[in-house]
C-alpha cells in the first residue's frame, strides 16, 4: 500500500512576531480563504492554489528548527479550512510540546471542538473594517476575540488591551 504524506498549503512564514497573539511567536501563514471580508489585511493569501504545497511532516521539521521558543501562530488564510491536514501537524508539534495559537476568521460558536482539543490559543472572528482599530493587542478590528486554554483545561476569554 503506498502511504500519501498529507499536504498542506502555505502562504508565509514570520520567524518572529509580537503581535499575532501573546509573547513572541512564529508565525506560519496558510494559504486559502473563502471569507472574502472587505479591507482583507492578508488578499493575497485568499485564493486556493496561489500558495506552496507541503508535505506536513516536511512543515513539522522546518517549524522544530526554526521556532527555538515553541510558540506558534497559525493564520492565514483560513487556517480551519484545511483543519484535517492541520491538526496532523498540530499533533506533531504537541509531541514536543508547542505553544499553539490559531488565527481563524471564524466565530467561536463555528470552531470545532477538536481545535479548542488540541491548541492554546484561538483568534476568532473575521475582520470587519467598519470595526478596524490599529491599538487593540493581537486583533485587527474589534469584533475579534482572543480565547486562551487555562492550565486547568478551561478556556477564558483574555481582555485584549488597547494601546
Ligand atoms: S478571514 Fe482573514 S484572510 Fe480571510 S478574507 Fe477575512 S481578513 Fe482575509
């Protein structure tokens, strides 16, 4: 039987950032998304096919060389939109144990459960330019939420700060 490597399909890498999610982080940006929000910070990572395909554990590797403090973000894109091929390399990283934060365009009530299963981390929401604000921590208009997973396993919902 011949075994087919998942794949998934990047738009971007960020080795560094302070501003998608808490603390310094990597950033991995995924490719595709069928949102279409109007002011769209990231247009050029909507369209599926424009971006590079990757075999998962090929991802797994470079993200373990690169990202020495083991926080990610994963945005896109709409990350969710390839949720089965991400979650693969999602289970990866937790095996050494990654801080994983996901950047989604969709609502809380519309994320599966496996994600808040399997991550520390998640932006929900998508972007709404008549809420834009350039100040609120992490979000780019202020419908956005940021939900964090408690070392009990409860989620929160942090109190993004403005400034
Ligand atoms: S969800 Fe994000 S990437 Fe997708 S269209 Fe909206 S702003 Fe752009």
């Amino acid at each position: 039987m011949i075994f087919m490597e998942k794949k998934l399909e990047i738009a971007g890498w960020k080795k560094t950032s302070c501003d998608d999610g808490p603390g310094m982080r990597s950033v991995l940006f995924l490719q595709g998304c069928s949102m279409n929000c109007a002011g769209c910070h990231n247009k050029i990572a909507q369209k599926k096919g424009n971006g590079e395909l990757w075999d998962v554990a090929e991802i797994a590797d470079s993200i373990i060389q690169q990202c020495h403090n083991k926080r990610l973000t994963i945005s896109g894109g709409e990350p969710l939109e390839q949720w089965q091929e991400l979650k693969e390399l999602i289970a990866m990283l937790a095996e050494r144990n990654f801080d994983i934060c996901i950047y989604t365009g969709w609502n809380k009530e519309e994320v599966p459960d496996e994600v808040f299963q399997m991550v520390n981390y998640v932006k929900c929401g998508s972007f709404a330019a008549d809420l834009k604000s350039d100040n609120i921590h992490y979000v780019g208009s202020s419908n956005q939420r940021m939900f964090k997973r408690e070392t009990s396993g409860e989620w929160v919902e942090l109190k993004l700060q403005i400034g």
